[in-house]
C-alpha cells in the first residue's frame, strides 16, 4: 500500500543529477526546481533515500572542499604556471613563464575569522579573544611557514 499523496516522480538517474548540480552549488529550493517537485519533496528523498541524500552530500562537500582551497591560496598566495606560444628568433615556440599571486588580506581575515573564531573576532575588548597561546600558535605556524616557502 503506498502513501497518500501523488506516486514519487523519483528515478535513480536523479542522484547523478543532483551530485552534479551541487558540485555547481545547488541548494535544495534549486534542486526542487530543476526536478520540477516541491522543496518538501527534495528534503523528502534526502531523508529517506540513502543514495540521493549520498549524492547531494557528496556533491556539496566537493564543491566546498573546492572553494575552501581556492580561499586558502587566495589567503596564502600562490604561483601559477602559465604556458603561451611566443615568436622567438622568428620561429613560434612555447613560452612558460610562473606569475605570483601574493597573499590577499581580506581572504586572510575572512579565513581567520572562520577558522579561529576566538582570537579573531571583532571584539578586541572580549577577555577570550587574542589569547596568548593562540598568538602564539600562530606566530609559530607563520614561521614555519616563512621558512618552508624560503623567504
């Protein structure tokens, strides 16, 4: 005996689907519009289908662990290998040449801010912020780091 309500439009080709628009960061009010159900309906089958909430899950973690590497490189800076054809003594070659892209504040702070919530709040007056320890720690991982980038 099935539910109340219409019979579920779900098929199992969905969850490659929905892997894939969450790799593009869909929510679920998107997901419900691409497959043309309700929101109700996508929270629905994440719940009780294991493969369709596997898929979704998969998809956003992917696609987070993407952008938390490309704000880490953006906090930290970066190089980049750039390859481009050239004429060189009259004759068409490649060209590879590395650009630096330094450290950008704004993706620092906004890391920190994330990451160690507690030594970089807004809040300079907050007696749990900027700890010793903390300080510190930091200080200690920014050398490291100085010393393994060879500066």
């Amino acid at each position: 005996m099935t539910g109340p309500g219409r019979p579920s439009d779900f098929t199992l080709d969905m969850c490659e689907q929905a892997h894939n628009y969450c790799l593009l960061g869909a929510t679920n009010d998107e997901l419900a519009q691409f497959f043309d159900v309700s929101p109700r309906t996508i929270d629905r089958w994440i719940a009780e289908r294991a493969d369709f909430g596997d898929a979704v899950r998969s998809g956003r973690v992917a696609a987070d662990a993407r952008v938390a590497r490309g704000l880490y490189g953006r906090a930290v800076g970066y190089d980049r290998t750039v390859e481009r054809m050239a004429i060189v003594a009259g004759e068409l070659k490649p060209v590879t040449s590395t650009i630096h892209y330094p450290a950008n504040v704004q993706a620092c702070i906004f890391w920190l801010r994330n990451r160690r919530r507690q030594t970089w709040r807004d809040t300079p007056n907050d007696p749990r912020s900027n700890t010793i320890d903390d300080i510190a720690l930091l200080e200690a991982a920014a050398e490291s780091v100085r010393h393994h980038d060879g500066d």
